[in-house]
C-alpha cells in the first residue's frame, strides 16, 4: 500500500502534491472543529458548515456560516488559532517546521514543494527563508498578543478573557484571517484608534509579503548601510500595495461623505476609510456594517478585494505586482515602448505575459461564478453576489450577511473560490495543465488583428 501511494505521488507534479497537502489540511481542520472539545456544550456543527469554515481558515479568508463566539470553546479557540497558521504561514512551512523538530533532512523534493508554496524563485535558501517566516509570524503575534491584551483589560471582565481575545485577535489579523471571537468583528472598537493602529499593524505585516520583510530586516541588519539594495519585487510590490491603501482610502472618504460619514467627525471618517482600505487587501475585519456604504464604495471594495495582497504573503486576489504590470504595460504600450522600465529595471516579458494570464483567467473565474451564484441564489442581489465572489476570490472575508444563508451548491463554489485564491491563480494552473510538455512542433506565424 505504502509503495502505491509512493508511485502516485511521484506522478504528481510538485504543484499537484501541495494541493493534496492542503487538501489533506482542510479535512484534519473540519475533523478537529467537529471535536467535543472544540465545542461549546450543546452546540452540533453540520459536515457542510464544518468543511466551509475548515477551508475559509485554510486560505485564511474569514467568510463563516457560524459564529465563532457561540460556536468555540475555549480549547477549541486555541484549535482554531493553529488553524489558522496553515493559511498564514503556509502548509509546507509548517510541515518544514515539524520536520527540522523531528532532526529529517530536508531534501530536493521537499525544498520545491517549500519553493512553490511560497512563491520562491529558487531554491537556494528556502528552509531559512521558512525559519525566518515562523521567527517572524511568532514575534508580531506574540507582540500584538502583549499589545491587545493589555489593552482589552478595559473591556473584558478578566485579565484572561481580555488575554484570550487579544491572543486570538492578534493571530486573525496577523494572518490576514478577518476571523474574530467578540461576535461583532471590531465594531466594538469603531471609535478606539489604538485597536485599530495595532490591527492595521498586524494586517498590513501579513500582507505586505514575506519577501518583504526578510529584506527589510536585512537592511537593518545592514545598519542602514547606503549600498544595500532592495529588489525591483520588494520596491514594487511596496509601492502598489501603499498606493493601492492611500487612493482606496480617498475615495472611500470621498464617496461616504456625503452618505454614511455625513454625521461623523473628520478623524471617525478618516479612521473608517483608512482601516477599511487596509481590510480590503485581505484583512476581512471591519469596524463597521459594510452594508451601509453607498454602491460606488461596494464597486470599489469589489476591486480592492480583487487586486488582493501581496505575492509570498498570507493574501488572495490577482495580487499587487499583477495589478502593478499590467498598469504600467498599459502605459509603456501608450507610449509606444515594447518594454516596461521601472525603477532601473526592465521587467521580464515573461512576467509580463503571466500578469495577463492571471488577470484574465480570475476575470473568467469571478464572472463564471457571478452568473452561477445569480442562478443559483435569485433571491440575493447582484451587489451582495458580486461581494460575495471578490471577497472568497480575494480571501478578504468582507461579506454583505449573505454567507450563512447560502445554499450547500452555494457554498461549494465560494469554496473553490477561497481555495483558488489561496494557491493563485499560476499553481492552479499549474494544477491543471500537469506536467509541461516542450513543443516539438512550429508552424508559420501569421498576424491577427488586435483591438
């Protein structure tokens, strides 16, 4: 039996085999949240809700059929908290994590399969570049514990209650999961600017991308030296994402201040906008009923959600640099250029065919699943779909209230959705197209008109 399955896995493709292994993830997590344990006493959680909630930790969504308030257990919290570092941190990092505990060498194999599920380019330094991540993802949530949970002590009747939910709220918003244990998301702290800068902190840290922080704080370790040199990733992927957080911001102000920011100060208006511009990059976590912005806010949260995060980071969506190229080779292209130059840079045109592939296909995804959805759901609007599909797509978390009135075929589909955001749109293609086959045959190139 052993040698079967041995045979099987080495007919996969590396990209295949992580599916498995995320697959494998979310039937170990819907079995765990179905434990006594993880329960609170006479609570009964169905296979479909168990299995939908199971996935959404899994790509670190946050959309939920249930309440997790009335739903968790005090172990079943921490259950769920461990959950979640699957989808933040990554199956393959945590699987490197309890390979190094257990001395087994780390091999070829297993250093790509570390290669494709963060989004490296080589395998050169890929297990320190794990170890990094794990160092880093326990120093911010530890901190944001520490942080949170002093804090919460004037809101909660225990130091433990107040330590459990700033424990829990630090790893939500540290891996980008939108999850939370109070019932009402942070609505409680609409008006308590410290939550927010520290959930801001937090969710900005596990969207920006790993890649990111390792070589900020390679730079530090450089102490600052003027020579060291970010890579063209870090410098666009930085820039986008920022740039994506200012105008969504802008505009959320703008288009809000007329209709729900009308009777808020200028600092409650700008605290909305700027935390729910931050949300939308996969953050899920809201300070108030997104159902009350006007549609042109929706529309925008729409796009926000899916452009998503940063590649190498705990976030869904086409992603920043993917949004970022094609913008610029809409320029280059305008200008009559046939490359994109940037900060010194030429970028690989084969990057730049990727970025069209990526947007392509999640625009044929999302929209094959608006139109289902429609069918399958009339009694839903076209918003609240639309809503529904960016944010599972984008692993946002953000919804309109439709979530847990889905039905099971529903459900399934903002299931697929949630997974094809979390592995991307390149692995799952990857996932279909098998094992890549080198073309031995060319015919005659002919021009085809265009536009």
């Amino acid at each position: 039996m052993r040698k079967k399955i041995i045979k099987t896995t080495e007919r996969l493709t590396i990209s295949q085999i992580i599916v498995l292994f995320y697959f494998f993830a979310a039937i170990i997590s819907t079995i765990l949240l179905t434990l006594p344990i993880t329960l609170k006493d006479g609570v009964e959680l169905s296979f479909i809700d168990a299995l939908f909630t199971a996935i959404s930790a899994i790509s670190v969504t946050g959309l939920s059929t249930i309440n997790l308030s009335e739903t968790l257990s005090v172990p079943g919290t921490f259950i769920f908290a461990f959950i979640l570092q699957f989808g933040g941190i990554g199956v393959m990092a945590l699987g490197t994590f309890f390979w190094l505990l257990v001395g087994k060498k780390i091999g070829f194999r297993e250093r790509r399969l570390i290669m494709i599920d963060q989004n490296a380019t080589s395998l050169s330094g890929v297990v320190d570049t794990v170890k990094n991540i794990l160092i880093a993802f326990i120093v911010i949530e530890l901190i944001g514990t520490i942080l949170l949970g002093i804090h919460f002590i004037n809101y909660f009747p225990t130091w433990q209650e107040a330590f459990l939910q700033g424990f829990f709220a630090s790893v939500s918003a540290a891996t980008n999961a939108g999850y939370d244990i109070t019932g009402k998301s942070l609505l409680p702290f609409a008006t308590d600017y410290y939550v927010q800068l520290i959930n801001i902190t937090l969710l900005v840290l596990g969207a920006i991308g790993y890649p990111v922080l390792i070589e900020v704080r390679n730079y530090f370790r450089h102490k600052g030296d003027l020579k060291y040199r970010f890579s063209l990733f870090t410098k666009v992927t930085t820039l986008t994402y920022f740039l994506l957080v200012v105008i969504g911001t802008a505009f959320i102000y703008l288009f809000e201040k007329k209709n729900f920011f009308a009777d808020k100060s200028w600092h409650e208006s700008f605290f909305y906008s700027l935390f729910q511009s931050v949300s939308t990059r996969n953050g899920g976590l809201a300070t108030m009923d997104v159902s009350d912005f006007s549609t042109p806010t929706l529309l925008l949260i729409c796009l926000l959600m899916f452009i998503g995060a940063s590649p190498s980071s705990v976030g869904g969506g086409i992603r920043t640099t993917t949004f970022a190229i094609v913008i610029l080779s809409i320029f280059s292209y305008a200008q009559g250029k046939n490359t994109i130059k940037v900060f010194k840079k030429e970028v690989d045109i084969e990057d730049v065919f990727k970025s069209y592939i990526v947007i392509t296909t999640a625009t044929i995804i999302c929209g094959i699943s608006v139109i289902l959805l429609s069918f399958i759901e009339p009694r839903f609007t076209l918003m609240e779909i639309l809503f529904e599909v960016t944010s599972a797509f984008g692993t946002s978390g953000f919804s309109m209230g439709i979530t847990a009135n889905l039905s099971t075929f529903g459900k399934i589909i903002i299931m697929i959705l949630m997974f094809i955001g979390r592995v991307g749109i390149i692995s799952f293609l990857f996932i279909i197209r098998g094992t890549p086959k080198k073309e031995s045959i060319h015919y005659p190139k002919e021009r085809i008109i265009i536009g």
